[in-house]
C-alpha cells in the first residue's frame, strides 16, 4: 500500500505538464521537468544539472553559513555570495580604525584573507528517496506519536549511516509533502572559509532599508570568500597549512548578459514556502500575524536609528542587528499587500469549497473541517507566541542573562568567555533600556488577559510601568557590567537572584509551560491533517505538478527575464544601471553615499549603461540569497539576492504577473572588481564563457 500511494504521489508531483506559476524542483527529479525547461529555451542535459556519476552544476553550488547560498567561481576556492549573506563576517571584522562596512576590504594577496570562526559551507553530495526504508517499520494501527518515533529512528540511522561514508560529511533526512515522502541528504561541509573580498556597504547595501524588496534596485550585493582544505582537498579546520580547495565544478561566467525573454534559472537552498496552505492559514498571516510583527518592529527600528544616526561607533554595533530586523519587517509589509491585492485567503476558499464536493464521502471527506477546527484552537496560542517572541524575548541583556547562566551552571567558562565578548563587543545599554519600556509596554497592550505571564502580572504591580521596571534590570543587573558579572560569578550562583537573569527565567517558564505544550500539542494534530490533506489535493488534481515546499534543501527554479506591472499605470523594465546609481547618489544619507572612487570612475567614461540589476520570473524566497543565476547554457550571469516587494506573499502564493526575484548583473561585479577595488588577481582566477 505504502508502494502504491508513493507511487501516485511522484506521479502527481513530477507529472510533466507545464507549470505557469513557479516551481521549486527537487535536482535529482530535474529529468521529469527538462523538457519543459527546453521549451523555454534551456540547452542543458538533467545530466549537466544533476549527477552522482560525474561532476555537474550543483557541485559548484553551495549552502552558505546555513542560511544562503554560495557558488564556486574558479578552481582555487574563491566563492561568491551575496554581501548582506558575508554581512556578519564583514561586520566582525570591523572596527572605528578599520571600517570594512564603511569602506570595503579587498585582500590583495592570500595571506590578508580573513578567516571566520564559525562560518562554513556545504555541498551536495547526493540527494535520495529513502521513503520506503523510513516508513518500513510503520503500520496501519500505530498512533501518530508511534509512528513518529519509527520515523524519526529510521531517519536518524540513516543520516548517521550517511555521515560516514567520507570526511566532513553530514547527512539529513528530511520530509517532502508533509511527510508522504521522505529524503536523504549527504553534504561535505568545509569549515575553514576566508573572507577574501567585500564593497563597501554604500554598494554592498546601496540603498540600505529604503530599497530592500523594491525596484528599480541598484544594490551591488556580493561579497567574496575562499574555501580551504587540507592537502588532500578534504575539509580541515582553519590551518595555515591548509590550501585552497579545488572544487568538482566551478561555474563559468558571461559577459554576455541578459535581454527581455531569456531563459534563466536559479539554482540554491530556498528555506520556507507553504504553498499548499488553507484558507484559515493564509489568514492567520495577513490579518493577525503579519501585522502585529510590523508594529512591533517598526517600534524597535525607530529606537535603533535613532542612536545609530548620532554616532558611527553605535552604526556599527547595530547595523548587522538593525539590518537583521528590518529584512523581515519589510518583507511582512509586501507580503500582506500581496495576500490582500491577489485575494489569496477568498482564492482558497474557492478551492476548498470545489475540493469538499469532489470529497464528500469518500476517503478525504472532513480533512477540510479538521483543519478549520485545529486552526481555531492554534491561532490563538500562535499570536501569543508571536508577541512573546517580538517583546520580551528581545531584549538584549535578558536574553544574554540567560544564555550566560546557563553556561555558568554548564561550568564551560571557555564558552561564557566567548558569549560575552560578543554580546559586550556590540551591545548599547541606551538602545536595549528604550527597547525594554516600548516592547514590554506593548506586550501589555496586545497580549491576551488569559496568556499573560504571571511573572510579567506581579512585577508590573509591583513597579507600575514598563519604564520603572526597567529601570530595576539594567541598573540592578550585575549582567549589564562585565566586572561585575565575572565577580559575581566567581561567588557562584547567586546570579540566579539577578533581575535580568530573573526576567528571562520568568518569561521563559511561563512560555514553556502555558503556550508549547498545547500549541506542540495541536501542530503535531495539524501536521497530521496537512499529510493527509496534502495527499488529498494530489488525488484530486492527478495531473497537477505539485512540487515539494521549501526546506532548506537544493533546487531548481526556472524562469525568464521580465518586467512587471504591479498597478495601474505603472510599468518596470527589467534592469537597471550605473547611471540609476548616480542619479540616487547622496553624500547626506549613508546607504546612498557612494564611494568617492565611484564618481570618479563613473565621471571619467561612458559607464551609464553599465547594468546592475536584472529581474526574473524564478520562483525563490529566503535561502536563495546568493543562489548563481545561470543562462540557458548554465553560465554565470547573476547573483539572486532580492524579491520585488510586492511579490513577496510568493511564499504562500505564487502570481507569475508580478512575483520577481531580484538578482545582481555579474557585470557589476566584474567592474566593481576591476574599477573600484583594482581587484584585477580575482578576476584572472575565474573563467569565462565568452
């Protein structure tokens, strides 16, 4: 029977019938999409995308620092990502006397490379169905929680099994349509990577938050990093005995570029989609969620500007913070603009009302209220999570009281070391007081009577405001004082009496006793219907080409260079260039004062169509960022780092008409090297197409 419905499901998803509407295509199943990728113009082989047997594109694809995506672009380690993925390296090297976010950093030589504890990066050695064998051991009377840990031992041994089979090698099980089917992944993860090269952020992150998901868009958004091995090509930690890794592939570059109507493809490690949601979850996101994340955010952003203006020592404690609050923030912004505009809550109610007549008695009858029942019951305890995460679970010293007390108890000193230097190093008491009173004073405001914390309840009548409250915690804190804290730690634990240590403990207490243990409770019930309903929808639409949500695991999107029209009136080209840069150029506001050698270089030739930034209709989200954005031959013409914003609901529901992924042309790159940072050794490493 497992058989049977396994084999319809791969049917259904892999059926080759063209898909209008995005797609993120799993690379070992790429032959069952090539010939629709050859209609729009691919000249590749699925054997030039994907394979074990030979080397192939994806071997100069990489997952960057666990969250991005890198590319191989030459034979001696060099690596391309984009500046906002290298961001937190950049920053962790940056300083008043040496400002790499400010001015850039180009290491002349192998020798200035830069290398960056905790950074690694990992390719693909393999991807396999290994369905059969994790669900060999379930059976048709076992309960949810049963069958659960058949799976998850099976997975496990499987992965560990994997692991094994080479040095550095890390293996993953992860499952595809809501646990119908289920994957194995083997990575060789490298953990030596050295920052080689980065623009200064007025390119790097031209336009800063006012730009972010917009077009036209003029950002050069790339940074440069090398791979090294030990002397055998395997992974090794950092050495200085290690050598530069020479890849199985590394991608050639065009200096053809892009025109209206060619064929592109993306190829990365997208993190989260949810295209197959109900109704009442697309709800969930665009009337409750979504919104009071927003407000919340906005309110932090203000406070961190607001310092980050007055001083460039402060700008660059909280520029990877800020940035890292606003990139969600905004996209939230788009992305209920884009539910709204687009209808997708009525779409699916649509859907579901046509799916319910089609299974009214038969096997899939009332999967559709079991999930309207669940939602009803979860919303709720979803927004308290929410505001919980957004107000209290912010704050800078609390979350750093806890996290250092618990390395205390752990007595692992080397670690609690590490943490503080970190945290002291980019930490503004000022910022996190003013964060404190605006958030814990929203959380009173938004957070339901019935779920509020107790601890919260007895501590604001007793100090009757936010702003007293906090006043108590940072002044009393011995956590806010790094002298302070080392003596009170060499006492032992009586730091556990601290009032930051305290807080955390408190919030921390209250969220994992009255809000994880329902809300794990009805998610485990709503993965269940979501299998169920999951397997439903593919039954219903046999001939539908359902592809796998995004994971975090490798794929394919296709697509081709196009503008949009996102309202009436109103039309974008598809690229954007030097001169967009220029006409933009403002020596007042940071994220759009240029480098002075950039006016130079521009004032001194005819560089006004110098292309910057392309759009296609790929279908990509998070995890995407820095993914290479190959031509129908599989060369290099871009870096993917971006989405219009009006297009970012794509993570719920894709509309071809206006859903955009924002990519860097390579030929930026290529003249920001040779023009603005006389990187001309880079660029005599990488091999060209043309």
């Amino acid at each position: 029977m497992k058989r049977i419905i396994l084999t319809i499901l791969l049917g259904a998803a892999l059926a080759s019938q063209a898909r209008a509407d995005g797609g993120m295509w799993l690379p070992s199943l790429i032959s069952q999409r090539i010939k629709d990728m050859r209609s729009q113009g691919c000249r590749l082989s699925a054997e030039d995308i994907y394979s074990i047997n030979q080397a192939s594109l994806k071997d100069a694809v990489m997952l960057f620092g666990g969250g991005c995506t890198g590319e191989m672009i030459s034979d001696e380690g060099l690596l391309i990502t984009n500046h906002h993925c290298g961001y937190r390296y950049i920053q962790m090297h940056s300083s008043v006397e040496h400002d790499y976010l400010r001015d850039g950093f180009w290491a002349m030589n192998r020798s200035s490379e830069l290398p960056n504890p905790g950074l690694s990066v990992m390719f693909l050695e393999r991807m396999e169905d290994v369905t059969d064998k994790v669900l060999a051991g379930v059976t048709v009377s076992m309960t949810e929680s049963q069958r659960d840990s058949v799976v998850k031992a099976a997975s496990s041994s499987l992965a560990e099994a994997a692991s094994r089979e080479g040095k550095g090698f890390k293996a993953e099980v992860e499952p595809l349509y809501y646990g119908n089917i289920y994957y194995l992944f083997v990575y060789r993860e490298y953990r030596d990577v050295r920052l080689v090269g980065a623009p200064a952020s007025s390119i790097g992150k031209f336009g800063g938050d006012t730009d972010n998901w917009m077009w036209p868009r003029h950002t050069g958004d790339f940074s440069i990093f090398r791979i090294y091995a030990d002397k055998d090509n395997n992974p090794a930690e950092y050495s200085e005995d290690n050598v530069p890794y020479v890849p199985k592939r590394s991608l050639r570059i065009s200096r053809k570029g892009v025109s209206e109507g060619d064929f592109t493809f993306v190829y990365g490690f997208p993190g989260t989609t949810r295209e197959y949601l109900h109704s009442a979850g697309v709800s969930y996101v665009a009337e409750m969620s979504d919104p009071v994340k927003i407000d919340l955010r906005t309110r932090r952003l203000s406070i961190m500007k607001k310092y980050m203006d007055q001083s460039q020592a402060v700008r660059i404690q909280y520029s990877s913070k800020s940035a890292s609050v606003a990139n969600s923030w905004k996209k939230w912004q788009g992305e209920v603009l884009g539910l709204e505009k687009n209808h997708v809550a009525d779409s699916k109610k649509a859907f579901e009302r046509d799916f319910a007549s089609w299974a009214k008695g038969g096997r899939y009858d009332g999967v559709l209220e079991r999930l309207e029942t669940i939602y009803s019951k979860l919303n709720p305890l979803e927004l308290a999570r929410d505001i919980y995460l957004e107000t209290a679970n912010v704050i800078e010293l609390t979350t750093f009281a806890y996290n250092a007390g618990v390395l205390a108890v752990k007595k692992d000193s080397a670690a609690l070391v590490k943490l503080a230097d970190a945290f002291y190093k980019d930490w503004v008491p000022a910022i996190d007081r003013e964060v404190f009173s605006a958030m814990m004073t929203e959380y009173d405001r938004l957070m339901a009577d019935e779920f509020k914390c107790p601890f919260y309840k007895e501590k604001m009548n007793e100090y009757g405001s936010a702003e007293k409250w906090g006043e108590a915690i940072f002044d009393g804190s011995v956590f806010a004082d790094r002298a302070k804290l080392e003596a009170a730690l060499a006492q032992g634990d009586g730091f556990k009496s601290d009032p930051a240590y305290l807080f955390a403990t408190g919030f921390s207490s209250w969220y994992y006793k009255d809000i994880v243990p329902e809300r794990k409770k009805l998610t485990l019930e709503l993965d269940l219907a979501y299998r169920d309903y999951m397997k439903a929808q593919m039954d219903y639409r046999p001939k539908y080409p359902f592809f796998p949500d995004a994971n975090l695991t490798l794929r394919v999107t296709y697509g081709k260079v196009a503008g949009y029209s996102p309202a009436d009136g109103v039309t974008y080209k598809p690229v954007s260039t030097l001169k967009g840069v220029m006409e933009k150029d403002n020596p007042d506001i940071f994220d759009y004062n240029i480098p002075q050698v950039l006016r130079d270089v521009y004032a001194s030739g005819d560089y006004a169509r110098v292309p910057v930034c392309f759009l296609a209709t790929n279908h990509t989200t998070g995890g995407n960022s820095g993914s290479p954005v190959m031509d129908a031959h599989g060369n290099l013409v871009g870096l993917n780092f971006d989405r219009v914003w009006e297009g970012t609901m794509s993570d719920l529901a894709y509309d071809p008409e206006i859903c955009r992924n924002i990519s860097l042309d390579i030929r930026y790159v290529l003249f920001i090297l040779e023009k603005v940072a006389g990187a001309d050794h880079l660029i005599a490493e990488m091999k060209f197409a043309d």
